[in-house]
C-alpha cells in the first residue's frame, strides 16, 4: 500500500503573494482606469485616443512603479512587456469583436432564405429587401474559388515538395520566385490577367480569368506554408523509409505526406482565407451580372465581393442592407468551408486510426 506524500509547507515560494503585494497590484491596475475616466470625463478625446495616448501609458507607468515596489528594478521590464501584450490581446480581441457584431447587427436585416437563394433581377438600389437576393453571387464564389483552389493547390504542392525533397540546382530561384509573389498586390494579379489574356484578345472577361487572377494570390500562399509544414516533419522518418528500401517517391507519399496531412490542411485554408474576401482582382477580370451565371468559360459572373463593392457604394438604405447582407454571407460561408473542412480531416484521420 502506498502512502501519498504531504505537500511540504515551503513548496512553490513563489507562487506565495502577500497581502501588501496584492493591493499595490491592485491599485496598479485600478489607478490608471480611474484617472483615464476622469480624464474622458473633461476631455472630448475618443475612445481609441483614450486608450493609446492616455489609459496606456499610465497603466505602463503604473505598473512599473508596482513592480519596482514589489521585485525590484528586475521586474520593471518583465511588468512593462506584460502590460503590452495583454493590452494587444485585449484591443485586437476588441476590435475584432466589434467587426462581427457590426457584421450580425447589420447583416441580419437583410438576412432571410430567398437572399440566400434569389439573384438580383429586377433588383434597383431603392428595391425592398423583400425582394432579390444573393444566391447568384454565392454560386458564383463557390465556382470560382474552387477552379482557383483547383489550379494553385497542384502547383503550390508540386512546388513545396520541389523545394523540401530535391536538391535541384533550381531552389533558390523559386523559393525566391514564390517568396516575392507572396507580397503581390492583389490589383496587379488583376492586372496581369487583364492585360495578357483580356487586353490581348485572348479571352472575355469570365469567372475563369477571375479564378485565374485568384489562383497567382493564392498559389504563393499555398506554396511557402506547404514548405514550412514538410520541413517539419523529422528527417529520421524519411532516412527510416528510405534505408527499408522503398523508392523516395513512396517514402514522400507513404511516410511524409500522411505525417503533414493536417499542416498542409491548414495551408490550403490560409490559400482560401487570402482570395475569399479578394475584390480587385475581379473588377479586372469579370463583369458583374444580376442573374445566376453556371458556366465560368462564359459570360458575367457576380461573386460576392464584387456584389458587396456594387451595393455599398450607394447611398439608399436597403443598398446599405444588402451589403452587409453580403458581408454576413461571405463571413458565414468561410466560416463553413473552414469548420467543414477540419471535421473532414479529422473524420478521415480517425477512420485510419
């Protein structure tokens, strides 16, 4: 029978605080707040001034005070980098949270099942929201962000695996290659559409030179976080498959591949996250349409970028509504194909369990 050993009393000394340490803390954290309300209370400054040029640099100040107090002139750095990360959390998680209920607020009056599934015929900038609708665009999102991810996702791949399993006398052109398509301006992918293959002659303006334009934004994406995800899987497991004598290629497909199924998942979802909400480049390549368009290789396609671009531009209210309708829309739709895609990963990583 085993006994279970006490606790000796002088165990974790520093997680001991005493009582004198907690209200300076205390009064550290609640002076600042204090004097920024008084401030705001005889100042006309807004809330973001009052948080950047007032509220934080005392609680900086505040709380190096308390600090050299409390531990000394070493915890004066220590207490200062806290301080600053957490208002960064806190402002970031603000500020984001304020985005999405504005977008649910807003969006939510114009929410109903037929602007999910209705166009826009018929539809001027003064219609009711009882009336059209967005399902036009968001067949035509989900058409072209699918032949883009279907043209860059080879590529990308083919490339990340260039760059991590060969030792061609190539790698550094095209690791510099991808890195400086990385920083493209989305209007200049656009553009290089527009004048090569629109411009030319080549071709009309159709949802395929719109998944063309979205294809180059997202290839480079694709490519450098598919590099970084097979760098990390151990090298051990490759030299393993490889002395057991099976050829590089199933090594990759048979060792390496499954190994960085879930990275290169999320690289694929960043690629989607950086074209998703792209509307430059669809201004040059499609025009927009008020009817549902099924074949991309011809005719105007609407997307819900370039739709939210048409609406919010104009002043009438419902106009207004519909736009962040859109938005909403847009928003809940990444959220699906992100969610969906990850319960699919994991679904398949269980059933080979």
């Amino acid at each position: 029978m085993t006994t279970q050993l006490e606790r000796p009393a002088n165990a974790m000394p520093w997680a001991r605080v005493s009582n004198s340490t907690r209200l300076i803390v205390i009064l550290a954290s609640v002076l600042p707040a204090a004097a920024t309300y008084l401030f705001s209370l005889q100042s006309d400054w807004g809330g973001a001034a009052l948080l950047v040029a007032v509220f934080l640099p005392l609680q900086l100040l505040s709380a190096a005070i308390a600090a050299a107090i409390t531990r000394g002139a070493r915890g004066i750095a220590d207490s200062i980098l806290t301080v600053t990360v957490y208002f960064s959390i806190i402002l970031v998680m603000t500020l984001l949270g304020s985005v999405v209920v504005s977008l649910f607020k807003n969006g939510a009056q114009a929410m109903s099942w037929h602007f999910l599934v209705w166009d826009s015929r018929y539809v001027t900038t003064s219609t009711s929201l009882d009336y059209g609708g967005v399902g036009h665009a968001v067949v035509g999102t989900l058409i072209v962000v699918l032949l883009a991810t279907l043209m860059a996702i080879p590529f990308a791949l083919a490339t990340a695996i260039y760059l991590t399993e060969t030792r061609g006398r190539l790698r550094g052109p095209v690791r510099f290659i991808v890195q400086s398509m990385s920083g493209l301006p989305s209007i200049v992918s656009g553009l290089f559409i527009y004048a090569m293959l629109i411009l030319s002659g080549i071709s009309n303006r159709s949802g395929f030179m719109a998944a063309l334009a979205l294809a180059l934004l997202m290839l480079p994406t694709v490519a450098r976080m598919s590099e970084e995800v097979l760098k990390l899987v151990p090298s051990e497991l490759r030299n393993a498959a490889v002395a057991l004598g099976a050829p590089r290629r199933a090594a990759f497909f048979q060792v390496t591949f499954p190994a960085a199924r879930t990275g290169l998942v999320t690289a694929l979802l960043l690629g989607l996250a950086r074209i998703m909400g792209e509307t430059a480049p669809l201004l040059m390549t499609t025009f927009r349409t008020d009817v549902t368009n099924l074949n991309p290789f011809s005719g105007d396609m609407t997307l819900l970028p370039t739709y939210i671009n048409a609406f919010v531009l104009d002043p009438h209210d419902t106009s207004q509504h519909r736009a962040w309708g859109a938005a909403l829309v847009l928003f809940l739709l990444v959220g699906i194909i992100f969610i969906s895609t990850r319960v699919l990963t994991g679904s398949i990583k269980l059933r080979r369990k």
